[in-house]
C-alpha cells in the first residue's frame, strides 16, 4: 500500500523530486563511518511534537520504516527536555540553540505580561505584542521573544551561502527551530502551509501542497486499516463522567474537517511531502554551504491531546509516521544528498487517567474543577477581602501571576496566602516563589538528577515567568473536563513529560545505543561540532556529545 506522502509527493509533481519517487531504490554503497570528519551537505532536524520515551521504547522494535532507520544509528533512549514547563515552544526553543529556557526565555506557550496595554494580558510565545491588532489567540507570528541565536543563524553568520528553512505542522515549532531571518518559514495555520516572513514569493512547491491538502480536507477520511499489532490496543476507553471515549478511533472524519485532518497521520504526511518538495525546489543540500532544514511534525501532538498515547489511535499513528519518513528519506536518496539527521521531540506526554488506571496507575486522576488560579484567587480575596482577580495564570499547573493592581502589602498577604493553599491541596507537589526560584541556579548535573526546584529554574525567566510555580503530583492531568477539548495533555515536571528520544543517523550509521541521559540542550552543540562551528560555552546550556559518534567535540 502506498503510503500518503508517497501519493502526494507524486502527485506534486512539480520539483525535481517526485521524478524520482517512483523510481527503485540504488543500493547504500557507503562505507560504515562512526565518525566522519565531513560535514554533511544538508541537516535535517526533525522534531515529533509529544513523542515520549516511553512511545520509542515500547514501538521500537517494530519500527521498520523511516523512524526505525533513523533509531538504528546513534539512539540515546534517555534523551531530556529537562526544564518543567514541559510544553511545545520552549521544548522546541531548546533543539537548535543550546539553551535551556531559563537562557532562551521560552519559558511556556504563553505567559502573562500584565503591564501590557493591551487588554489581553496574555502573551504567545511566537508573537510579536507591540504589533496593533496581535492578541494572545489571534497573534502576529514572530521570534521576537526568542533571546538566543539558532543553528541556522550561527551557520549563516559563518557561511552566508547557508539556506535555512523551517516546514512545521505548528507556527511555534517552525518559529523557534529557525529564529531570526530564515530563508523559508511555512506552517500550517488551520487552513494552509502559510509563512511570517515579509517579502518571501510563495514557492511552488508550497502553492501545490496548499492545493494538495485543500483537496484533502475537502474528501471525507475513510478509516484506517489496523495493523496487527495495534489490534489489542482497539479497546473504548470511557472519559470523564461518560459523554466521551477513546481507544477504537481510526481517523474516519467528515468531508471538510479540518480539525480532524490536524489530528491525523495524514497531517505529518503533508508535512513531509511539502518539505520533500522544498528541499527539491530549493535544491537545498547542492549548493556550495550546508543547509538546514528544520521539519515540526505535529500530528503525535494532536493525536495524542485527543485520543490519549495508548489506543488504537495512537498505534496508527506511530505506524503512518514511520513509513512516511521511509518515504521522506527515500526521496531525499534518490537524490543522492549527503544529509545527517537529528530526531527529538518537544516534550513527552501520558495517557488519559481513564486508561492509566485500567492499566494500574491508581494514582491517575483529572484535576478538580476549582484547582484554578482565577478559583483559589476568589477564595483568597473572600479571606482578606479584596477584590479583583488576584491570581492570574492559565491552568492548574505552571506560572501564576499575582494582580499587579493590587497594594504591594496585599500582593505579599496574597502570596503567603496562595502559598499555603497550594501547599495544603492533595493535587499539588510543590509550589515555588519567584524568590526562591531566584536563589535557584541553573542545573548542570545530568538531567536525570535534578531536583524539582532545579527543573522549575530552568524554566525560569525573571521578566516572563509567575509570582510562583506550581507542579502538579505525578499522574494529575490539569484537564478536569475530558469533554470540552483535549482529553489528554503534557506540561508537567515528570520524566513522562521530560524524557525524549535523542536520535542522530546519516549514510553508513552504525547502531550505537545510549542508556545515559543527555539534554535536549546537548543537540546544537554537537550538530556544531559536525559542522566546524565554534560556539563559545559561555553562551549556551548544552555540551558537545562525543558518544553521539558523528563530530569531534572540541576540548574544553
Ligand atoms: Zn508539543
């Protein structure tokens, strides 16, 4: 059976590349290089948003197609998004740069700026505020709140013939790979592959993805055969008090359902082949400099905030993935491009309490409807009778800002008073002042260790992060109503969240196996290393890793 990007790759048939789709594969004639001292022509840095360490594990040995080939060069299995904002902008902030969010200042998709005029006070991490009419919700994409330089910007400092280019299922995953002045940037924004970059032609290659997919959603999705192994796990799973379930879904939607289209395999199939196409288009990796293409694929995300990681939905999506970027990296052979590939993800992710318990997790549970800033805010102002919001932050866990309206001596009434009922609550692990954060330093134990004060600090930016931080127990989804949206999340401080794959492959890869952590923050540095660019230690969180087997770290 084909797979959709192949379908579509050969249906766009506008680039270089689909001529050579159909074609039979030439033999691997490489040598095995552990080490190789040439920089390849193309690097390609894929991130799955929400694809677990604990998803790699269990689905390893039956990947056979792109994924596997990628997990068969170097797999570090304990790869860490270590900062406790598990969330999608800073996970992906941390991939290209080498910095922690601490450094970045991606400290969450959105955080809170209650000076701002604006009546919206909250602020999305891939918008530009001071732009008239940008809102928090229907926001002006920009990398204005990205501190540090990417990879793409330090090789096109170096070497101005450099392309770097960003394709993502998400507006913040393309922004924060890519930061500043890209050459290309699209992403889907409900509708099409569309970009921020002022003054750039739309390719064909997009042009023809648009139309591809507008085709897509316009059909009705048939559902999706099972594959075997995803049989036993096509069990219905009730959600919340019953209005809901999950488990036995296989991507059947209704012609022109976009939302549907988003949070299925099809949507990484589209990805892939629009960043096939580009790299043909462009003919990115054949040019005198390395190029970099940064690709987000954001479907695991979407299917896992709505069916939970461990149903039948998952399964096949997990499978689509694998054989599309089969696909993907066939394509890119046939073209005969000397590419090196990195392969993490933003964050981790867990499954519906529902299903967890089934499973024997008791702990597992939704949150309780009044473990909300705006709810334990109104209980505090009853108490010491003040008015206003008082508490301000957008869910049950992470940053919580203290109303700035408010009399400095209230404001420290209220934060004693927030403290001891989030110290008091069943739900809460721990909740961090701002001050205590400060006296924090940033972690550089292996991420694996650190304490959850460490994890919370290097999430922490003085000028962005909240009055305090609150971390949830282990197993609390602060979803508390599985019917009104997501049914499933990420975002806390747990290795459930924190743990990733961390993959590196290129041409003649031998299997190299990790069990020990590394960080997230450890890829840029080592990608600089394959490249032959210095990056001053002083300037980021990560280290070079030698046992990643692809570049020789410089002393230090
Ligand atoms: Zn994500």
């Amino acid at each position: 059976m084909h797979s959709l990007l192949a379908l579509t790759a050969t249906a766009l048939a506008v680039a270089p590349l689909a001529a050579q789709a159909q074609t039979p594969q030439p033999p691997q004639a490489q040598p095995p290089q552990a080490t190789s001292a040439r920089a390849p022509k193309l690097l390609i840095a894929i991130s799955v948003d929400q694809l677990s360490s604990d998803l790699f594990d269990e689905y390893r040995p039956r990947l056979t197609g792109g994924l596997g080939r990628i997990a068969s060069g170097t797999a570090f299995r304990n790869g860490f998004q270590g900062h406790s904002a598990s969330e999608t902008c800073p996970g992906h902030s941390t991939i290209l740069t080498g910095a922690h969010p601490s450094r970045s200042g991606i400290i969450a998709n959105n955080w809170f700026d209650l000076s701002q005029a604006r009546s919206d006070k909250a602020v999305y991490c891939a918008e530009d505020e001071r732009i008239s009419g940008s809102s928090s919700s229907n926001y002006t994409v920009s990398p204005v709140h990205l501190k540090v330089p990417t990879l793409g910007e330090l090789m096109k400092a170096a070497t101005p013939a450099t392309r770097s280019v960003a394709v993502a299922g998400k507006d913040r995953a393309a922004v924060m790979m890519s930061g500043q002045r890209p050459d290309q940037r699209w992403y889907w924004n409900g509708k099409a592959y569309v970009t921020d970059l002022k003054g750039v032609a739309v390719p064909v290659s997009v042009a023809a993805a648009n139309q591809a997919v507008a085709m897509l959603i316009a059909a009705p999705g048939l559902p999706l055969s099972l594959p075997a192994d995803c049989t036993a796990k096509a069990r219905s799973v009730a959600l919340g008090d019953g209005k809901v379930s999950v488990g036995t879904g296989r991507f059947e939607r209704n012609a022109g359902d976009a939302r549907g289209f988003r949070a299925s395999p099809a949507f990484d199939g589209m990805t892939l082949a629009l960043a096939a196409r580009l790299i043909g288009e462009m003919r990115l990796g054949k040019g005198s400099a390395t190029d970099i293409i940064a690709i987000g694929l954001s479907a695991t995300d979407y299917v896992g905030h709505s069916f939970g990681t461990n149903g039948a939905e998952m399964c096949l999506q997990l499978h689509s993935l694998d054989r599309d970027l089969g696909d993907f990296l066939r394509l890119l052979d046939a073209e005969r491009i000397d590419y090196a590939i990195v392969l993490t993800s933003d964050h981790g992710g867990e499954d519906v309490p529902e299903r967890l318990r089934l499973n024997g997790v008791a702990a597992a549970a939704r949150t309780r409807a009044d473990l909300t800033p705006a709810a334990i805010g109104k209980a505090i102002g009853a108490k010491l009778g003040l008015s206003g919001p008082i508490l301000i932050g957008e869910s049950a866990n992470g940053d919580v800002y203290i109303d700035t309206g408010l009399k400095a001596a209230d404001r420290r009434r209220v934060e004693v008073a927030a403290l001891a009922a989030y110290r008091a609550d069943p739900q809460v692990e721990a909740v961090f002042a701002r001050a205590e954060l400060e006296r924090v330093r940033v972690p550089t134990a292996s991420p694996d260790k650190w304490s959850l004060a460490e994890r919370a600090r290097a999430s922490f930016d003085p000028r962005r992060s909240g009055d305090l931080v609150v971390l949830l127990k282990r197993n609390i989804t602060p979803i508390a109503d599985p019917s009104r949206g997501y049914v499933a999340t990420h975002g806390s401080p747990w290795d459930y969240d924190r743990r990733v794959p961390i993959l590196f492959w290129r041409s003649g890869a031998v299997a190299n196996d990790r069990a020990e952590a590394v960080s997230a923050v450890d890829i840029m540095p080592t990608l600089a290393a394959l490249l032959g660019i210095r990056v001053d230690p002083s300037s980021i969180d990560g280290r070079c890793l030698p046992a990643a087997g692809i570049a020789r770290c410089p002393s230090r």
